[in-house]
C-alpha cells in the first residue's frame, strides 16, 4: 500500500491512496483525514485503507491523477524525528578527514540525534537559505515511520512497529556543524527542515527489497541531473531499523508518527572508502563524503557544497525501473 498526503491548505494535508505506479490516486480522507490520524490507529484504519487500494487497483472507486508536485512530505509534521547513523562507514570518513580516531562504541551503538519536526519541506518544494557560505548539503537517507512503540522494546521486536517506509534527504549545513558540536549539546542551527518522499509504502509493498530491517535497494542520489549516487541501501548498513528503534526506545515510549531516520546511505569498495560512479564505486549520498575522501586522498576538498540555482533529486526504483516512493526534487534558492 502507498499513502501520501496533497496539499489542500492544511498544515496536514488530505490523505490519499496512490496506486502502484504513482499515476493515480483515491481520496481517503473518509477513512482517516490525514496519515498521523491514520497512524494513530493503525490497527481499525489500516485494513479499511488496503480495502480502499484493492479497489483502486482495480478501478473500482473515483481516481484523480497523481502529481508529486501536489504531495506534500508524507508527515508534513511529525511528533518525533530521530536520525541515526547506520551506515557507519559515512562516520569513519567523517572523523578520518579531521585527524580523529573512531570509538570502537562506534560499531556497537548507534548515534542519533533529535531533529526538528515541526516542518518537514514538501519533496518539489525548493531548499530556502539565506546563505550559501553555510555549507549547504543534501543527505540521502531511508526512514521509517512507526507505530506506538514501547519503551524498552528488543531490535528484534521493534520491526513488528514498522509501518511505513520513506526517502528523505536530510539538508545539513556543514559550515555550521563544527561550531555547534563544539559546544557539546548537539546539532540545532545546522539541522534545518528535511524533505520526504511523496509517498510513503508499507512493507509489504516492498517485497523482496525489505528484508531484516533493512532496504535492499540502491538510493539514487542525483546532482543537476547528473548521476552523484547509487549507493545500496543493503550494504555496509552497521544497525538495521530494529536496532535504530530499539536504539531511540531506550528510555522512552515512542508515539505513533515517530520517524527514524537511517542517517547518510553510505557503501565502501574492496574493504576501503566508496568511490565515485565514474571511478567503478557507488558514489555518494552527500557532498560531505565525497569531499573526505578528497581531503584524504588529495590533501584538501574540491567539490563545492549546493549553490543557488543548484537541483538535488533522491529516488529509488524497482526492478522494472519504475518510481517507488516518488522523488525528492528540490532547487536550492536563496530566502
């Protein structure tokens, strides 16, 4: 099954069922106004909904055609947003560039941070900054939306609470991270509004590709229509989601809406950092990585982070090419 949420001048938007290949979709704003109030309760509202898209598979209820440009993120507004780091080798680069060793911890327990959810950024709507010297970049991920899930709960337990899965890219401002670490409390300025896919899919729907907490799939990660990554989003994942939401529920109950995010989708080659697409690697999901291994390799960074003017496009596809969850498109402007 796949959800999205249109805009229709509501902070929340209209829920709708969208058909498999995205090209239409059904109002189900009858069966639940919007997917948080969907989400809320799950267990009633879900079977009603793969009701409503049997039918819309079989052109049995109204359809209006699917633009993505209409969609508004799948949450537009999320009670909890907690982005790990799965893909480990990603925070390997990231320290190796700077001098630092790596805490063995680092492999065994995940780091995640606490996100503004607030806003989430509509996946066509464009990436606003007033500057461009803050270090502007995209960061591919995959996330997951839960269900009520309990403190305490097991790795292996929390994936029952997966209800939907989504893309993100997760804007960082890599001018701004060092400053704000460096006080000790974490990201707040340099994290602004992340942007999700159009549409949302359950498990399910996935197949094959969502296997042991994990999306078996490469993340296609696009520069100003040039290709930048094609990193698999099975590979080199240290925590997979059951980890992650056992991770974040430590401590606390998470509701309903929590969205847990994978954190960069990074792959090595042959034991060692990725390379490019051009070079026989993956390529990247953010600009940061590619700038460690130059700083690595070369002594210093070349590629610039996001101008104005610039496009970033995320999406990922099946087997027969086609769109999964829709695509994140957005041009960086200046506010």
């Amino acid at each position: 099954m796949k959800l999205a949420s249109l805009k229709n001048g509501s902070r929340d938007g209209k829920l709708v069922v969208v058909n498999e290949r995205l090209t239409y979709c059904t109002d189900a704003s009858h069966i639940a106004p919007t997917l948080q109030a969907a989400l809320d309760d799950w267990e009633r509202v879900a079977p009603k909904l793969e009701l409503l898209a049997e039918s819309l598979s079989h052109d049995a209820v109204p359809t209006i055609r699917f633009h993505e440009h209409d969609a508004l993120s799948p949450l537009p507004r999320a009670y909890q947003w907690a982005d790990g780091s799965a893909y480990v080798n990603h925070v390997e680069l990231v320290r190796k560039a700077r001098g630092a060793t790596m805490p063995d911890t680092f492999w065994t327990d995940p780091l995640m941070y606490q996100g503004g959810s607030d806003t989430f950024i509509a996946p066509r709507d464009p990436i606003k900054m007033p500057d461009e010297a803050f270090g502007i970049d995209m960061e591919g991920e995959i996330a997951v939306i839960t269900g009520d899930v309990p403190m305490g709960v097991s790795a292996e337990d929390a994936l029952a609470y997966v209800r939907l899965i989504v893309l993100v890219n997760d804007v960082s401002l890599r001018g701004l991270i060092p400053g704000e670490l460096a006080k000790g409390f974490g990201f707040f300025q340099s994290k602004p509004s992340s942007a999700f896919s159009p549409v949302a899919v359950t498990p399910d729907a996935l197949g094959d590709a969502w296997k042991d907490g994990k999306l078996h799939l490469p993340l296609h990660v696009d520069l100003n229509d040039q290709p930048f990554g094609r990193a698999e989003g099975g590979i080199d994942m240290t925590f997979d989601f059951g980890r992650l939401i056992a991770h974040a529920a430590r401590t606390r109950a998470l509701s309903a809406g929590t969205v847990i995010g994978s954190g960069t989708v990074s792959n090595k080659l042959d034991g060692g950092p990725g390379k490019s697409l051009a070079d026989g690697g993956a390529g990247y999901s953010c600009i940061a990585e590619l700038r460690m291994i130059e700083t690595i390799e070369q002594g210093e960074a070349k590629t610039p982070f996001l101008k104005f003017g610039d496009v970033v496009r995320i999406e990922m596809m099946d087997s027969d090419n086609h769109s999964i969850f829709g695509a994140i498109e957005q041009t960086v402007v200046k506010v």
